[in-house]
C-alpha cells in the first residue's frame, strides 16, 4: 500500500482561502436580496398606495426576476474587469500609486476577485430561475413595505391625537419648556436683534467691521452672542 504525504499546511490555507471566498460570495447574495428586497418595496408602495392595486405575488415576479438578472450582470462586469486589471498588472513590477493601480503581486487577489464575483453571478441568475426564490424576496418586501406604511400612521395618528389632558406630565414640563423659552430662546432673540441692528447702523455710517477685534463680552444674564454663530 502506498500512502501520499499530506502538506497540512497547504491543507489549511487552501481550507482557509475557501472560506473566505464562500464568505464574500455570501456577503453579495445578501447585499443582492437587500437590494432585491428594497426595489421591490418601492414599486409595491408606489403600486398598492397611488395606483390602489391590490397585492399579488405574480405581479412582482417579473420586476424580483429583473433586479437579479441585472445585479447578476453587474457581477459579471465585475469579473471581466478584475480579469482585464490583473492582466495589465501582472506585467507591472514598480511600485503602486494608488489603490486600483495594481501590480504583478495583486494577480492573485485579482484571480480570486473574479472567481468570487463569478460565483455571485452565477448563484443570482439561478435565484432569478426558481420560484420560490421570487417569492420569498416578493413576500419579504411586503412585510418590509407593509412596516414603514403602518409606523408612518402610528406617526401621524401620535401627532394629530395628542392631547395635552391625555398626557400625565403635561403641567410640569410645560414650566420647564416656558422656563427655557425666557431664560434661553427669548435672549438669543433680543441678542441677535441687536447684533443685526448693529450691524445696519455701522453700514449706514460707512464702517467697516474690523475682523481682527476681540469677542464681544457676555451679555447680562450669562449669554453669550457668539451662540448664535
């Protein structure tokens, strides 16, 4: 029996590096579902809320299979660049001046950068073929379309329902808010009013305001003009 010797270093890096490369082809599939996910939201709110459509999963079928395909086709764009990148660069020996300005050390990321970006491809188009696929992106941007339309009426129904009788510390934070207008806003008021009279009264005599001169001291009351800057 013959028995192969195994380099368990080479083993591991190899192990490593498909990892990370299942890493980040995972990390686009799910940035391409989110994106998926988002114009698919849109459309439904723009559809269901303006044109009073009612929903239906085949309706989006379509738009869910197109998002795919073109985020697939901006994978495979990718990848022809990163293969037309580290051609140029693996005859490039000299120092970097930039981050996308590769040289002949960069060949291999930029092998692996293909091959992910090919793998992303790949896995999108089969998603944008399988049904059920299109219909959990479908199902997920109505439950995502279908949250933001009920918090924007919880917002609305909070505001135009208030009432001061209906809330329990009305009275005592409405001192404190009367407290702030006269100690805070009324000062900056009457500071800025005059520093903008000021300012009328020194054009209409001609004079030109020295930039270089010190802050204007404090006013009564500890505030101060430059605040309002």
């Amino acid at each position: 029996m013959t028995f192969r010797r195994i380099d368990t270093g080479r083993f591991v890096a190899e192990n490593a590096k498909r990892a990370r490369t299942r890493d980040v082809v995972a990390e686009g599939l799910y940035i391409a579902s989110a994106a998926t996910r988002l114009s698919l939201k849109n459309t439904m709110l723009v559809h269901i809320l303006a044109d009073g459509e009612d929903f239906d999963i085949e309706r989006y079928v379509p738009e869910a299979r197109e998002v795919l395909l073109t985020l697939a086709a901006e994978a495979e764009a990718d990848a022809e660049r990163a293969e037309r990148e580290r051609k140029l660069a693996r005859r490039r020996f000299t120092e970097s001046y930039g981050t996308h300005d590769y040289r002949s050390r960069d060949v291999r990321n930029l092998r692996r950068r293909r091959k992910q970006s090919l793998h992303v491809a790949e896995e999108l188009r089969a998603r944008a073929d399988d049904r059920e696929e299109l219909g959990k992106l479908i199902v997920d941007a109505r439950d995502a379309a279908w949250a933001e339309v009920a918090k924007n009426i919880d917002r609305t129904l909070r505001i135009e329902a208030a009432r001061p009788d209906l809330e329990p510390d009305y009275d005592r934070m409405r001192t404190a808010r009367m407290q702030a207008l006269r100690l805070v806003d009324l000062p900056k008021l009457r500071a800025r009013r005059r520093s903008i009279d000021k300012q009328v009264e020194h054009r209409e005599q001609g004079i030109v305001p020295d930039l270089l001169a010190p802050s204007a001291p404090s006013a009564p009351g500890g505030f101060d003009p430059a605040e309002l800057e």
